[in-house]
C-alpha cells in the first residue's frame, strides 16, 4: 500500500514526528509538551490522507488524543521507520 505514498512524504513525516516525539518523551514542561502536541494534531491536518490512514488504523483521534499522544507518536514514528525500511 504504501507504493501510492511518496517516500519524501514518508520521509519528511519521519523527520517531523521524530524530531518531535525526541523532545516530547524527554520534556518535563508541560507546557512544551502542549506545544508539541499542538504542532503535531496541525501538522497532520495537513498530511496526506493516505499516510495519515495507514500510520492511525482508522482511528480518527490519532494524534489529536492528549491521553494517548505518548503511544500514538511512539507508534507513528515505528510505523514510518518499518515504512522507510521497505521503500529502498
């Protein structure tokens, strides 16, 4: 499936995410925690549908969930990795 998918897409998703859970999984600010929760609910506002399907399972809260962004993002990141690691 994830012929369709670009591998810039796949790989500027990676990038973000990754960049992103790093500083969220080690951040004891609140706030900066918030922030980052914030940027990645927009930012896959504007992702493709597609990527954005395969990376949630359906669900349509992934990443927009305050309770369940520390395993959403963790699990996004893993999914765009196994993603990356199949498209060379």
């Amino acid at each position: 499936m994830n012929n369709v998918i670009s591998r810039y897409s796949i790989e500027t998703a990676y990038s973000f995410l990754h960049q992103k859970r790093n500083v969220y999984i080690h951040s004891s600010l609140e706030w900066q925690r918030d922030d980052i929760e914030y940027a990645i609910a927009c930012y896959v506002g504007d992702m493709s549908g597609e990527l954005y399907s395969m990376l949630s399972d359906g669900r349509n809260d992934f990443l927009k969930d305050h309770k369940q962004f520390g395993k959403d993002i963790t699990l996004a990141v893993n999914r765009l990795e196994d993603m990356l690691s199949t498209k060379e």
